[in-house]
C-alpha cells in the first residue's frame, strides 16, 4: 500500500474561513438585499449543518423565515444572494483577513518535494479555492493541486461522498492510496463513505462533533501526534499512518 495523494478540505481545513469570512460575508449579502437577517455566530454554527451555501440559504429559510419559500424565483433569488456573498468573501480573501490554518503551507511544500500528489474535495466554489491558494501561497499555487472538486461540480455535497469519488476518479487512484484531511463530521462521512482514510484537524465550530471514525484527531496540523514519537503530520507519518491502516 503505497501514499499516492493527499485530498484537502478547504472551508475549516486549510483555513479558518467559516467564522470570520463566510459568515461575515453572508450578513454584508443580507444587508446589501436590505434583509435584516443578521447569522450571530452561535446562529451560524447551527446553520454550518448544512453544506453548500446556497443549501445554507434555503435551510435558513425553512427553519427561520418561511414565508419566504413562497417568493417568485426562489432558487434564483438565492443565487443571486449567494453571489453576493462571494463577492465580499473574496474581497476579505484579498485583503488577507482569512490566513491558512497551522502547519498547511508546510505540508504542502513537504507532499510536492516528495511527489505525493495533493488535490482539493470542497463544497465551496472554485473561485473562492483559487482565490484563496492564490492570496495565500502565490498566483501559482493552483497548478500544484492535480484536481481540484469544488462547487456544484456533483449533485450531491457533503457529506455524500460523491465529490470523493469524483476526486479519486480525476486521480486515476484507489482510496486506499490516498488520506484527506478534513475538519467536520460532515466532512468525515464524506471521505470516508468513499474509502479514504481521514485525518480531522478541529476548528472552533466542529470541537465536539463526532470523530470516532477518524484515523486520526488533532488540533491542527503542527501539533504533536503522542503515537509517532510527538512528531507532526509530516510525509513519513502519513506513509506510515496510510500502511497502518
């Protein structure tokens, strides 16, 4: 058993988007739509149940405004919110307010000096994923992801593993030749519903959620794993987790 690739999560995963990015892009949508809709964090959290943000939009209004549904052109008015939303997201991205999560840019430059391909499996646009690899880690970085599945590039999000799948088959790999590197539950099911075996670096949002089936559970990725000799997720630890399990 052989370590082909690394797939990566993004929202939560490689960077600490949710709290201080989509949500605060969500509430500038709202207001600009003259809503007075206002997703507090605590809000939010319950909201992030739900993947995909448009999916978030329409789940809001089923649980908290649902007189709502009845609006002519519902699926094209949330749309419209949603782009929107991903203008200032992307201003915020720009602006470098949403940095990458500990230990990211590292295992990146580690899994390309070793040839392990790595690859991106997010619920999230394609624009917000280059957007973000470009304002983080260069205008080339998105050449060094050998697929990139995000979007409404599959019917079903998170936590089907359809984007999983839709990964590995661009891959040409086995599940079993591969790791992800997630942050939720949803996340979780979704890579491994799909065979692949799944480290969880925590986010404040997903701390008490349940990660029994992980192969692995850490703050982030620079924290020390007590079962390799306190070493951090690095390529020989995770060639060593893959043949493990």
């Amino acid at each position: 058993m052989t370590l082909s690739a690394v797939l990566f999560d993004v929202d939560g995963t490689l960077a600490d988007t949710e709290r201080d990015g989509h949500r605060i892009a969500f509430n500038q949508a709202f207001n600009e739509f003259q809503l007075d809709w206002q997703w507090d964090v605590d809000l939010y959290g319950i909201l992030l149940q739900v993947t995909g943000g448009k999916e978030r939009i329409r789940f809001y209004l089923e649980n908290y405004e649902p007189a709502l549904l009845a609006k002519n052109n519902l699926d094209e008015w949330i749309a419209q919110i949603h782009k929107i939303k991903t203008k200032y997201f992307l201003n915020l991205l720009k602006k470098g307010k949403i940095p990458l999560r500990p230990g990211i840019k590292r295992l990146i430059h580690e899994l390309r000096k070793n040839n392990i391909k790595i690859a991106i499996a997010t619920t999230t646009t394609y624009e917000n994923v280059s957007t973000l690899l470009q304002y983080t880690m260069g205008n080339d970085a998105l050449t060094w992801f050998s697929a990139i599945g995000a979007g409404d590039i599959v019917p079903r999000k998170k936590p089907a593993p359809d984007i999983y799948h839709w990964v590995l088959n661009q891959l040409d790999l086995s599940a079993k030749d591969c790791v992800a590197i997630e942050d939720s539950e949803n996340g979780l099911k979704s890579a491994t519903d799909a065979g692949i075996k799944t480290i969880i670096t925590t986010s404040e949002y997903t701390r008490q959620q349940d990660f029994s089936n992980a192969a692995l559970v850490l703050e982030d990725l620079e924290s020390e794993i007590p079962a390799f000799h306190n070493t951090t997720v690095n390529v020989p630890t995770l060639i060593k987790l893959n043949q493990e399990l």
